[in-house]
C-alpha cells in the first residue's frame, strides 16, 4: 500500500501527537464533552499503528511550511509535534517533505487530500473538507496524483524538510 498525503494546513492525522491531536478536536468543536474529545484523540492515535504492521505502507506526504509555523495548542505541544515529526520522516518507508514558503503559487491551493493505492485495487482519495469525502472516480483521482506529482516537485528534499522540521521547533517553538 502505498498513502499520498497533501496536506496544507495542519500535520497529517497519521503523525499527530496526542496534545496537537487534542488541541485540534478541541478548536474544531463547539459541544464536544471530555470523553468523546478523548475518544477522537484515542482513534486518531490508534490509526498509527499501521507504522508497526510486518508490511507498513509507503507514506509519501508534502506539508507548507506554514504548518510548521501555526500555533496549535501550545508552544510546547508544536515543539513536542515537529520533533515527532522530524523523527518519523527518518523511517525508510515514509517521506514528508516541506514546501518552502517562498515557493509562492503552486499547484495543491485548491485543497487537501490524500491518495491511497493498493495494487490490483481502484486507488481511492479522501478529499478533506468540513466532512470528508471518499471517491474512486477514476478521472478525479488522476487529476489528483497529477496535482500531487507537481506539488512534490516543488518540495524541499527529504533531508532538508526534516532539518526545516528541526530548525522551527529549536527556533520558534522552544522557550
């Protein structure tokens, strides 16, 4: 199996940390009790453990730098979030690279999404809006892996994203 992930706005599900899992939920609902909070947070997290299956899939996922910069939760939780992150793009099996805030105009503002391929299977993409919407429309899943191709290319390389990752949390986060 192999995940796609564009992600614009905020770090993808599958490397968020319990506090900036929680801090999201927490901003995104309006009549939310505590239990239901903790049981969003507990599912987002129990996602992960795909990362420890004997065949784990390949996760490729591009990120803006501007998510390195948005205060979720608190300065400790994004220092605590990016030193996670910087830590998983070290597997061999995934790869989060990070689109530079100078690139300017790119092809992935129209949204977030994210492209799951299994062989001998249809590839199928979540499209993330204010509820999110899976289709297997052959047309717009292409369109997508096109968009998604253009925005990886115009990405930072593994290496550097991860020491980007690095910098903002020593830099901005800490203290």
């Amino acid at each position: 199996m192999t995940l796609r992930i564009w992600q614009p706005v905020v770090i993808p599900g599958l490397f968020q940390t319990a506090d900036y899992a929680r801090a999201l939920f927490a901003a995104a609902q309006t009549d939310i009790s505590t239990e239901s909070l903790d049981n969003l947070v507990a599912a987002r997290i129990a996602r992960q453990a795909i990362f420890a299956a004997p065949e784990p899939p390949q996760v490729i996922a591009v990120i803006e730098e501007a998510v390195l910069h948005r205060l979720i939760g608190s300065r400790q939780i994004m220092h605590d979030q990016l030193i996670r992150l910087a830590g998983i793009s070290e597997r061999p099996f995934i790869s989060i690279q990070v689109i530079a805030d100078n690139t300017g105009a790119h092809a992935g503002l129209a949204g977030t999404f994210q492209i799951a391929s299994v062989e001998g299977r249809p590839d199928l993409m979540l499209i993330d809006a204010i509820e999110d919407q899976l289709t297997d429309q052959n047309a717009l899943v292409r369109k997508a892996a096109v968009v998604f191709d253009r925005v990886r290319g115009d990405a930072l390389p593994r290496t550097i994203s991860r020491d980007l990752m690095l910098k903002v949390a020593g830099e901005q986060w800490i203290g």
